[in-house]
C-alpha cells in the first residue's frame, strides 16, 4: 500500500471500477467520498468522551491502544506524536492517518478521555472502537458520531 | 510558559485562585475544565466544513494558516506534522496544543477541507477562525460546536 496515497481501501489495485464498498456496505467513491443511507459525505467522525477511565496517564500504553484501533479499522499509520503532561500526567496525542486521524487528550485526575476517530473511504471508525474501551475500561462511553463534508 | 505543563491559560503566574476567567467570561477550573453557561466541560471542539474553498493542497501554506490560528486563540503549539498525498494534492495535518489540537484533511478535488479546533481550559477555538477563513477562501463554512466531557 502506497502510504502517500489517500486510500481508504484496503487494496489499490487497479480498477475500472469507480466504487468499492466496505463490509459494512457502505461505498468509497473514487476520491475517497462515502456514500450511505443515501448520503455522500467525506468521512465519519466519531467524538467518544470516556468516564470513570484508567490507564489515562501512561503514554506508551495509550498510544499502543490508537495504533491498536486504528489497524482493526484498517486503517494506514502515517504519523504518531504522544506528550505527557505534568504535574497532572495527561496526555494528549495523535495517530494522522491515511484515512484522516485517530487523536486522545487524557484528565487523569477526573478518570476522562475524549478520543476522536475520523475515518474517510472505506474505512469503517467503530472498528477502531473495541480496542480503545478494552484498554481504558471506562465505566462510561459516550459516542456522537458525526458525518464531516456531507454534500449538498 | 512551561509547555510540559496543561495550561488552558495564558499565564501560569502562581496563585490561589481555583478558578480563572478568559475575556469570553468563561472560567476555566484549576483542571482546566471550563464552565460556561452552567455546565461543566473538559473543553470545546469546534467541527470546522469548509466548501468551494482554495489553497487545499499547499502544505506549507496550510500549516501556517493552522499556526496563526493557534496563536490568535492563544494556545501553545507542541508538534506539528503535515502530510502531502497524491495523486489527489490533498493534505492531512495536525497541531498537537498545550490545550489540544487543530487537525485538517482537505479534497482539493472537491474544493472540501474538514478542521477540527479543540480547546480546554481557558482558550476560545471561535478565535482561530478568522484566520482559517481568510487563508482557505471558503465561499461556504459551517461549523459545529461540540461540548467534549460535560460533567453530568
């Protein structure tokens, strides 16, 4: 896979083909677009807010719980930038994709996270969704799930 | 300012004071949750579409229109990464703040570009728009304000 190349799809061979669908049915037109329930639009974006969360102040451990999400989407690694604060030991960080981001900022003294999964293409966000609630075990899961540049 | 440190706030000047005020008259907690309005929130996330928009795939113009937001809103830039596609010319990049992050993908082949202004603490992401706007040209902007961990 071609990583300077915006994918989102599994497989870039060559195709006279102008769509691909996902196994969830949903289409990636050949800029990327996604079409569903009758709606084009260019990528789904989840906003997730975790309580009652642990594992908020570790680095490594959360980054290793993004890369997990992002590959069970399938998704294509291009960047990682994780920083731990202090004195309250948060973090923030971010996966940049070839499919868009994967991005967390940690409260550790409030046991929250918000995680933001933004996916185009074939590329399917929920995917990413059962690794990130194992590795923080958050009490509370809050999903919006947003749909970014939905044509008119 | 001590970037390692969450700010949220212009000034890390000690005090006893719990709370701080920005000019919008939104508090900001000594965990840098924000109240406004009568609640309590981590921080404010700002889902910026733009449409019929220009300059898409200029990554290096890109970036500096994203840093001259961050500083108008008054955030601490940490890291920034900026990835070039093609064949498409599209561009994907971040700014990881002290108070969160500004991200971007655009199409240039559809004259669409999706940003993401998240600020906590004491920092407006509305402040960063001015110059987002005036560098992408968009002829159409909506932008949805999303309120992230609202302590219930």
């Amino acid at each position: 896979m071609n990583a300077l190349t915006r994918l989102g799809m599994v497989s870039e061979s060559p195709s006279n083909a102008q769509t691909t669908r996902n196994a969830e049915g949903a289409e990636a037109t050949k800029d990327y677009f996604i079409e569903r329930d009758g709606m084009r639009f260019a990528g789904m974006h989840l906003l997730v807010d975790l309580w009652e969360a642990e594992g908020l102040d570790d680095p490594a451990a959360i980054e290793a719980a993004l890369r997990e999400g992002a590959t069970a989407a399938r998704a294509t690694i291009l960047h990682g930038h994780f920083h731990h604060f202090s004195p309250s030991g948060g973090v923030s960080g971010v996966l940049v994709l070839a499919e868009s981001h994967i991005s967390i900022h940690t409260w550790p003294e409030r046991g929250f996270a918000a995680i933001d999964i933004f996916m185009c293409g074939a590329c399917d966000p929920y995917r990413a969704l059962p690794a990130l609630k194992a590795a923080f075990r958050a009490r509370r899961v809050a999903v919006s799930e947003q749909r970014r540049g939905v044509v008119r």
